[in-house]
C-alpha cells in the first residue's frame, strides 16, 4: 500500500480521523443525474459563472468526486486529490463512468498539509476545497497551502464550519468518541440519529411541512444525501472552526478580496467564501 495511504489507515484506526472515503463510497450508491445537476448548479452560483471552459480547476480534497465532476462538465480542465484513499477510489469511479480516459482530469492521493506536494501542482484558475480543510487537524496551514496555488486574479471557493464557541467544543467531543472504536460510534448514532430525525420531524410540525417531502428535497443542497450528511456530521474528526471575520482577515493578508459569501447565520454549518485572488 501507498505510504500515504498506510498513513490515512493509520489515523483511522487510532481514532484521530474519520474515514470520510467510506462515507463517500456509500453516497455514490445515491449518486443520480438530479444530484449531479444541483452540485453543478450550486457551483456556478457560488462563482458566478456560467461555464468554466479554458480555466483550470483544482479539487484540494475530493471526496465523493461529485464536485470535480461538475466543473468538468463546466468545460474545466480538472486536477483532484485527497488524503484518503478511499476517496480517491470514488472519484476516479465518477472519471472513469462520465469521461473514462480523460487526459484533462487528473486524480491522484496527496496531503493539502504537504506544502511541497501542494506547489508543484502549479497555479489553478479555480482552487475549490469544500468542507475539507477543517479536518484536516491543522487547519491554517491548509488554508495558507490553497491559497499558495491560486493564479493572479484567480478564484478561491471554501468553506469553513462556523465557530459557535462551547457548542463547537461539545459536538466535537462527539465527533471525537464517534471515532474512538465502534463502542463511541454506536453510541453517538444511537443517540443523535433520532434527535437529529425528530428534530426535523418537530420543525416540520411547526411550519406545516411535509417530512418526506423535506428528506426528498435534501439533494437541493449542493446535491447531497441527507443520511450521510448526517453520518459526516457526527464522525467527522478532526474538526476545527473559525469566525468568518478571522477567515476575511487572515486571507486579506494573503492578498485576496472577498467576492461572495454565504452563511449558515449563528448556526453550526460551514459558512461558505468565494475570494479573489490579487492581479
């Protein structure tokens, strides 16, 4: 097995990391055109762009691969990559059945904390790095090390979980005993699965929605699956945070200017950032 790989196993098996590619792995079971579509969407809302024919687009963290896929559908030349092997696997699956041997979709397995690994893969019209880089376990270092690879005038689209003080510290104790063997992980999903349903259930009550209707509708966000967001949720380790004024600050040091945000208000989902390279 690849060194890397070895290293990616390693963490999981020592309760220091979730293994996301699993969790992606079973989503690709879901995957559909109607999913495809709204990730593609979501993207070319976020950076404002119809099309991303002649630019180059870099996927620092992949997952699922359904993200590299949109922006190859947006006419990008694609470069992917992720810690975790099994992410790799899936998004080399999405190549191989959407654009089997496609020379301008390139995947390999690499560490976004690896700043060597990160320059050489050169500068990126679009650098994209999706709920990934606060799992990292190192989370500023990721941060600076994508923003290295984003071309003059380039785009940077992130996001990052939004710092909710002691309620941020608590649900990553429970990411934390979700990782610690199966004992933690059967008892978080014992525990938060139904108060994670019946909340919906009772906010469904209130507004005169229908549940069925709400899990359904899930896929209009970004194209996910409402199970395995939750599954993500609960597992997902490690996890850092931080207030969309430090992110704003530290990434105008590094000579970007915020183009578009969205955020999940005082709750705590990630806020989103599109930021603009200096010429």
């Amino acid at each position: 097995m690849d060194p890397l790989a070895n290293n990616a196993q390693r963490e999981i098996e020592k309760g220091k990391r979730f293994p996301f590619g699993a969790n992606w792995h079973r989503f690709l079971a879901v995957l559909n055109d109607d999913r495809i579509q709204e990730a593609t969407a979501s993207l070319k809302l976020m950076l404002g762009v119809q099309s991303l024919v002649g630019r180059s687009f870099l996927d620092a963290g992949s997952g699922s691969g359904l993200f590299s896929l949109a922006a190859r559908r947006l006419g990008a030349r694609v470069h992917s990559f992720d810690f975790d092997p099994q992410s790799v696997a899936c998004t080399r699956l999405l190549r191989d059945q959407f654009f089997p041997g496609d020379a301008d979709w390139k995947i390999d397995q690499g560490s976004v904390l690896d700043a060597g690994y990160v320059a050489r893969l050169g500068r990126f019209d679009v650098v994209y790095s999706w709920g990934v880089l606060h799992h990292t376990g190192a989370m500023w270092a990721a941060l600076k090390n994508v923003a290295t690879v984003v071309a003059p005038g380039g785009l940077l689209f992130i996001s990052i979980y939004n710092d909710q003080d002691y309620k941020s510290r608590r649900w990553r104790s429970v990411k934390k005993l979700y990782c610690r063997g199966r004992a933690g992980k059967w008892i978080v999903l014992i525990t938060f699965f139904p108060c994670l349903a019946l909340g919906g259930l009772v906010m469904d009550i209130v507004k005169g929605t229908n549940p069925i209707k709400r899990y359904k509708d899930h896929k209009k966000i970004r194209g996910m699956s409402v199970v395995h967001d939750w599954v993500d949720w609960l597992g997902g380790y490690p996890f850092e945070v931080a207030k969309p004024e430090d992110v704003f600050d530290f990434h105008k040091r590094l000579g970007f200017a915020l183009e578009r945000l969205k955020t999940c208000g005082v709750g705590l989902g990630c806020n989103e950032y599109v930021f603009r390279k200096d010429p």
